[in-house]
C-alpha cells in the first residue's frame, strides 16, 4: 500500500487526492497562517507595552505663551535637565500667578539658563548668569501690576534659573516666579512644531 506522500506525488495537477489523503500545501498554508497570527498578536502585545510605557514617561504639551518660540513639545518626564534644556515646571501658587494664569495653571515652560551653583547677579534693572546678561527686568507687569526682582546669589543643589529672551518673559528674572526646584520640574521637552 502507498504512503499519503507518495499518493500526493503521484496525483496529477488538477485531480484530487485519494480520499483520507494529506494535501500538504493546504497543511503547509494553514501552519502558515496559524503561526502569522501568533506573531501578529506578538507584535500587536509589544506595540501596545511600548506605547504604555511611553506614556508612562512623556507628555505632549501645548505652548499657549508668547515666550517660547515653539509651540508644541514632547516633555520626557521625570529627566534631570542640562544648561539649555527647554524644562516644564509647575509655577509658585501665589496670587501674582493664580490672577494672571488661574489657580490651575498649567505647567511653565522655560530655558535652563542656570544650573545649581552659578552666580545670579542683578546690575540695575539687567540679570547676569555667571557674568552674561541674559533678561531685564520690568517693574511693572502689562497690566501694571509690581514686579520684584527674583532671587540673586548661587543657584541651590536641584534648582534651576529659568528664563526666556521674550522681553515680557515671566521666569526666574522675578521672585514671583523664582528658581525652578526639583520638587517642581514636572521634565525636560523637546520641540516639534
């Protein structure tokens, strides 16, 4: 009696097998398939923990100010920034704040001008970070509200001074805002638009 592959073997293109016999490329094209979905679902599970895991460590946030020249960023959360990082931090709550950005503001976002220990220094109306002038500060707000001058001397372990070039730049030029601490940084962004 003849073996099912030799049956197949000697099955002409066009008939059919004898019955009880095994079709191979069917055999063949099904273990194909079985074992294309398992890998579909493999790489569907690994997609779905690799975005998990994103969201768990990034955000994407609006600019809505005037002072960044970027107005959309991915925040990597929880990362320690470097001089010239774009940082998202969460501002004072204190009144100057909550009236001009509601009690719920959403987090600031700055540049890293001045890591601990450099030298902030005031000359009149001009601040200086280790000898370079990098804001001037107004006294009043735009809607005429007192300003005072922010924090001088060494930058503390885990703040930072933060600021803008935008001449109505709200950062780290004014106490109200002050050094951004690392109870406050929220992490560091990357611009995309």
């Amino acid at each position: 009696m003849a073996s099912k592959a030799a049956l197949l073997e000697q099955t002409a293109p066009g008939q059919t097998a004898a019955p009880g016999a095994v079709d191979r490329r069917a055999l063949l094209t099904k273990r194909v398939r079985q074992w294309s979905a398992v890998a579909l679902m493999a790489v569907a599970w690994a997609s779905y923990n690799t975005i998990a895991d994103w969201q768990k460590n990034n955000a994407f946030l609006i600019n809505a100010s005037d002072s960044l020249p970027n107005w959309a960023f991915f925040v990597h959360l929880h990362h320690t920034p470097a001089k010239d990082d774009y940082v998202f931090f969460a501002p004072p709550a204190n009144p100057l704040v909550q009236r001009h950005f509601g009690p719920t503001s959403g987090p600031f976002g700055k540049r890293v001008i001045g890591m601990p220990g450099a030298l902030v220094e005031h000359r009149g109306s001009d601040v200086y970070v280790d000898g370079v002038r990098v804001a001037h500060m107004k006294p009043l707000t735009r809607t005429g509200e007192p300003l005072t001058p922010g924090p001088v001397g060494r930058v503390p372990r885990g703040c930072y001074y933060v600021g803008t070039p935008h001449p109505d730049g709200f950062d780290s030029r004014y106490a109200e805002i002050g050094f951004a601490c690392a109870s406050q940084i929220i992490g560091t962004g990357t611009p995309i638009l």
